[in-house]
C-alpha cells in the first residue's frame, strides 16, 4: 500500500485514485480524498488536506469525510468536500455549505452551431456585457422591493414562472424544480434580504461568469441525445450564486451558533467549522434560511438566463424559441441537504453538505428530473476561460462512495492575491483572443488576472479521475466562444 504525506497529513492508498486519512485525535470519522497522483499533489499544497482532517471532527459525521478531486483550501470545511452528519444526532454547519449559499451553474442548449457565432463574437460578448449586470455591488435585471424578496425566498422559480421570467420547461430542468420546501424567509435577516433586493439577475465578482460555449466532443451518444448536445452546437453557461444574501445569511448563523453552541465549537479545530446540534433551534432556522437562499439564487440565475435568451434575440434577429434555447439543467454545488443513504447496510436520514461539490445522483434515482431518469442527472463541471468544460452524468457508483456526489469544477492552483502578481490581464485577454478565439469582457484586467487559465487545475484530469470512480461519467465537452464576469 502506498502512503504520502504532505504537511503532516499521512494518507493511504486504499485504491487507484483513493486515498484515506486514517482516523485518529478526535476524528468521528476517516477522510478520502479521490485523487490522480498528479491532483495529489496539488491538493497537498495547501491547507486542504489539514481541513479534511478538521471536517471528520464533526458531530455525528458518518462514512467519510470526502475531498473531491477539484479539492482546495476553503474557509474551514474545504472547497470540493462532501461530509454526511446524522440528521438526528449529527449536525448542521453553515462553515461546511459556504458563504455563497447555493452558489451553482445552469446550462442552455441552443439549436445555433458554431457558424452562426462566429464572426459576431465581439458583438455577442459587448451586448451581453451591457445587459447582464456583474460585479460588486447592486445593479440586476429587475428592482426588486421587500414583498418580492420575500416571494422569491419563499416560492424560488415558481415565483418567476407566474412572473412571466420563466417558462414552465425551465422548472422542470431545475434541481429540486427550482424551489425548496423548507425555506423560512422570516430566518432570513433583514440586513441579507436589503443586500439582495438590488442584486436580482446579476453575476456578481470573483469566478462567477456567463460563457457562450460551443461543444466540441461527445462521449456518450445516447446520453447527450437525452441532453440535447452535439458537436458544434452553442450552448450557454451561467455560474453564479446568492449574491450578498447568502453571504450575509452564512455570516449572521456563523456568529450566531458561535455564541449559542460554544460547547460544540470547543471541541472542533478550527471556529470555521462551527456548527449548530441537529434538532436545535438554529440548526433548523439556519436550514429554512439557506433553503429560501437557495431558491434565490435559483431565480438569480433565472433571470440572467431570461436576459440571456433576450440579449441573443436581438442580435440574431429571431425569438428564443426559434433558437432552440432551452435549460438543459441547474445544479447547486454550495449546500446542505437533509437526503437518506444506506450507511452501514440501513438507509438514514443525513444532512449531506456539498462544498464546491455536485449532486450526481444516477439513472433511476427518483429525485432525477422525471426527462432524464433513464440516463442520470446532468453534472456541469466548468473548467477555465482557456480550457474545455464538461458534461457529466450521474454515474452508478455516486450514491455508494460519495453520498451522490462529484466534483464541481477545475478548482483553483492558487490564490487571487498570487494569480494576480503573475498574470496581466490585459495580456490574458489578448492572448485568449489570438490564440484561443475566446473573446472576454470583464470589469477589470484584475479580474481577468484572477481568473487566467494558469490559475486552475487541469479540469481534463478532474473528470477523468470522477469517470474512472464511476461517480460522475464523461457525457460531453464544451469550449469557450466568449466570457463575461465580473
């Protein structure tokens, strides 16, 4: 067996490309990271792996504390873990689902090829730029006022379906059908719900991006016919989340379960991770609260896809419908969801919390979209504005090893702070344009700087390593046409 360690941090290999942190000081459970050597080693170099090892702390933690092969350094609980708590004797960690609450991406496939785009790049991205609002700050594609807040945390996508912001189909393709259940708006404070009233339909900062791509491999014929994808076609990808409503919502339950359940935090590593008793009071108002969150990034990135398909409108002259511009799947990957697994050979109730990590739940699974039950659900795995983006499905071994769940994207190499002392953006820019026929319009060159190719891990290794686990299974590849972010 073949063992490595890195900062400390001893990890066995148990398998081709799983490797277990035994447990040990305290630990309820072990920690696996799925992994390539190469993306070992690259996980290794930061503080992921002592944060995997800070996340099996948790109460009633139960399997594994898992990091996904996009892992890195988070705050506290790390991006690309999957931890399953007890849902009566575990936990709830607001830490473990992260500041952007339901922080997510949406694909549309059109009937447009890559013929039809090419040439009008420029004025795609320039009239996609100027109707999509990105950012910091306020600025959407509608005003919001506090009685329409409090429908959207409440009703999520139904909301904008009677809206007239959406279509009936558009619910249907939505995680959950766009709407949890368990929102409670009247958890959500008054300070979340002012930073989010001006911030409907926008993209926000940081990673968050709209990409004309255009798809230029298929894997799995059967399975993107079900999807609507082949070679050459255009398709769109939104990635966005909660704006400053979630942020302030993980921020006011943070201090609050600090306060309230210190007795819990004295027993775990790290404050970020601080976490509320299942059953609690704030275990449950902090549940309705992500929820309503939850369902207004649904409609956030609703309505920047409404936009969207307006945008594309007018420069190609024909309607939406015409354009074959339909939501092929929204899938968050910043939650916590209270799901039943077999552990141990009985089905329990968790709260299963995906950080940076997707559900993938596989064909026949019921809470597969009743169009896609068959085949799997859809996974969208984003890689950087120089490199493809993926396609995935939920593949038969999910539910077994990870809780449903795979990766949920590239993940970052490094940081902002260091991305943007050894890259340009204007020359990022540049060279995306000249040698990569990939047109960017962004608020800043730091921005770009940010968010350069070198910045991320090799998104083709990431899905290679979910494939071969059978957690999450290549389905297609896309290619960027043209970016806009923040």
């Amino acid at each position: 067996m073949t063992t490595r360690e890195f900062d400390g941090v001893q990890l066995e290999r148990v398998r081709e490309f799983v490797w277990e942190i035994p447990q040990e000081n305290g630990m309820g459970v072990p920690a696996r990271v799925l992994a390539s050597e190469a993306l070992l080693e690259q996980i290794g170099d930061d503080k992921t792996l002592r944060q995997l090892k800070n996340a099996a702390h948790l109460p009633g933690m139960t399997g594994h504390a898992i990091c996904m092969p996009d892992g890195h350094q988070g705050y506290g609980f790390p991006v690309g873990g999957v931890g399953a708590t007890d849902a009566e004797t575990g936990c709830i960690s607001p830490g473990a689902v992260g500041y952007d609450i339901n922080c997510g991406v949406r694909m549309m496939t059109t009937s447009l090829t890559y013929d039809d785009v090419r040439g009008r790049e420029e004025e795609l991205v320039e009239a996609l730029f100027a109707n999509v609002a990105s950012g910091l700050g306020g600025g959407g594609v509608i005003d919001g006022d506090m009685d329409t807040v409090e429908a959207i945390l409440e009703r999520g996508v139904d909301w904008a379906v009677e809206a007239g912001w959406a279509v009936h189909d558009d619910l249907e393709h939505c995680e959950d059908e766009g709407r949890r259940p368990d929102a409670d708006p009247g958890a959500v404070s008054q300070k979340a719900k002012d930073r989010g009233k001006n911030q409907l339909g926008s993209l926000g900062s940081g990673n968050h991006f709209l990409e004309i791509q255009r798809v230029t491999d298929v894997y799995r014929d059967d399975v993107a016919d079900a999807y609507g994808l082949e070679p050459d076609r255009i398709v769109v990808l939104i990635h966005c989340g909660s704006r400053g409503l979630g942020h302030q919502t993980c921020t006011d339950y943070l201090r609050k379960i600090e306060k309230r359940h210190g007795d819990v935090l004295a027993d775990l590593p790290d404050k970020e991770l601080a976490a509320a008793p299942a059953g609690s009071e704030l275990a449950k108002d902090y549940y309705g609260a992500m929820c309503a969150c939850i369902n207004f990034a649904w409609v956030n990135r609703q309505l920047i896809m409404h936009r969207t398909r307006q945008v594309f409108e007018r420069v190609f002259d024909r309607s939406w419908e015409e354009m074959g511009m339909s939501l092929l799947y929204d899938v968050a990957h910043n939650i916590v969801k209270k799901e039943r697994h077999r552990v141990d050979n009985e089905k329990r109730e968790l709260y299963v919390h995906r950080k940076g990590a997707t559900r993938a739940f596989p064909a026949g699974h019921p809470e597969v979209p009743a169009a896609y039950r068959d085949v799997g659900q859809p996974i969208i795995i984003p890689g950087s504005m120089g490199a493809g983006s993926y396609v995935l499905r939920g593949g038969d071994e999910s539910m077994e090893r990870t809780f449903g769940s795979t990766a949920h994207g590239a993940g970052r190499l490094m940081s902002r702070t260091q991305a943007k002392q050894e890259f340009w953006g204007e020359t990022v820019q540049d060279e995306l344009r000249d040698q990569n026929h990939v047109y960017v319009k962004a608020q800043s060159g730091a921005t770009v700087a940010e968010e350069a190719p070198g910045v991320y891990k090799d998104v083709d290794e990431v899905v290679r390593v979910s494939d071969a686990l059978g957690i999450g299974d290549r389905v297609a590849r896309t290619y960027p046409v043209c970016n806009i972010k923040g």
